[in-house]
C-alpha cells in the first residue's frame, strides 16, 4: 500500500469512527434530554476522530512519510578544508612489478553525521570525473588506493579507512584520497570536472558533492542525494521527456 493511500484510509477510519461517535452521543441526548449534547463524553470522542480524520488527510495531501527517514541517506555534513590536491607518487607494488607513477586527487574532509538518533556506515567514496570527448568514455570512477603508496616527504597524508562508521553526532577527519594513473588523468577534461560520491552501506543509499571545492556540504547546501542512473544524466545533460503515444495516458513518474 502506499503512503497516500495508506493515509487515506486510515483517515477514513477516523472518519467513520466519529460518525458513529456521533450517533451515540445524538442517541444518549435523545433518551436524556437534560444532558449536554456538545460537552458529552461521546462527542468529545467524535472531535478527536474527525481531528485525527483531517490530519490523516492533510498527511496524504502533503505527502507526509515519516517512516521513510531511517531509510534515505543519512543527513551528514561534510566539510572539506582543502580539495584537488594532485600530486605525483611512486607505488609499491609486489616485487615481482616494478613501481609506477601514478596520480593522488587529495581532499582533506570533516565528516559528521548529523542525526540524533541513528548511525551512518559509508560503505565507500568515489571520485566520478568528465572524460574528454575524444577518449570514448563518458566518465571515470575511482575509489581509494588498493595498494600502498609512497608519497613525497612534503606530502603528508592521513587517509580515511572504509568503511567509516559514524554514530550519532560523531565526527571523522582524514583525507579522501583517489588514485588515477596517467592514462586515466591524460582521458579526463581538464580542469577536472568530477564530484565525489559517498555510499551508505545501512540504507543503500548514496550522495554526492562537488570535487575541487573548499565549502562545507550538507542536505540540501550541496550534498545531494542521487542514483546510479544520474551518473549518465550528470555527463549528457537532462534528456528531454519522450512523447507518450498510449490509448489510457502517460504513465505515472
């Protein structure tokens, strides 16, 4: 059942149990002239139903779904202290390769998680960037390092383990680091157009922010919520919607 729906019926109920509150409270009056109709205990019952009966309905017209919030992503607030730091490192690989130079997109980040009464689990974190026309890509996805790396003496770098568990109102701070090698870095748009995409492993939801930007993210100032589907969407543009040709009408969005 959906929401609305499930609003509506309940509401219903409310309804129909203030009627026959109602009709009592009429009855009772009718049998005792000398009582109060409007301040019997019958009639008061019917407010309360045809109070809860109203409210049920303005739910359904609103859309009110309060239950859905354990399952969106969670409301973190991510503050990035510096973002887009590329530098050029040596990996160690096993000994049976030799080493390779490969690039590190640094951010330095404030997780925190900003519900009162639930956890948040970041599953993972992706860098996702634009790729240049003539590459034949439309994006590339990165993840952390799956190998240690040696980075310059200069560089100093505490990078976030995952998955990052957040209770509430806990705080992580480390740097997101994403490794591309120099055929990936050569393949995307320069400047780098990319956002980073942060995975909830409790609810399966995931959300976005934007990558090379020094601000702090947080619902709706910046971290969006978003799906797999809109990675396409994000590289393309917006489609336009396509003519309906069915007997019955347009399906519902």
């Amino acid at each position: 059942m959906r929401p609305r729906e499930f609003w509506y019926w309940l509401g219903a109920a409310f309804l129909t149990g203030g009627g026959v509150m109602t009709a009592l409270a009429i009855g009772y009056y009718t049998v005792n002239p000398h009582s109060s109709l409007g301040a019997s205990s019958q009639m008061a019952g019917a407010y309360a139903a045809f109070g809860c009966a109203f409210g049920c309905f303005l739910a359904a017209i609103t859309g009110w779904r309060p239950w859905y919030r354990f399952l969106r992503f969670p409301n973190l607030v991510v503050r990035v202290q510096s973002s887009g730091f590329t530098m050029a490192v040596t990996e160690r690989l096993p000994s049976d390769f030799p080493p390779y130079k490969v690039r590190l997109e640094v951010a330095r980040v404030h997780i925190t998680n900003a519900e009162a009464d639930r956890r948040a689990s970041i599953r993972d974190a992706y860098l996702v960037a634009k790729t240049k026309p003539e590459s034949g890509l439309l994006f590339g996805v990165f993840s952390a390092p799956c190998h240690p790396f040696k980075p310059a003496d200069s560089m100093k770098l505490t990078p976030l383990e995952f998955s990052i568990e957040l209770d509430a109102q806990a705080t992580k701070t480390g740097d997101l680091v994403f490794e591309l090698s120099e055929f990936d870095w050569d393949s995307l748009m320069q400047p780098l157009q990319a956002r980073v995409e942060l995975h909830d492993a409790i609810t399966g939801k995931m959300a976005t922010f934007p990558w090379n930007t020094i601000s702090t993210f947080s619902r709706g100032h910046g971290l969006r919520s978003t799906i797999l589907a809109e990675r396409l969407e994000w590289v393309e543009g917006p489609t336009a919607p396509q003519a309906w040709h069915g007997v019955l009408g347009p399906p519902d969005p």
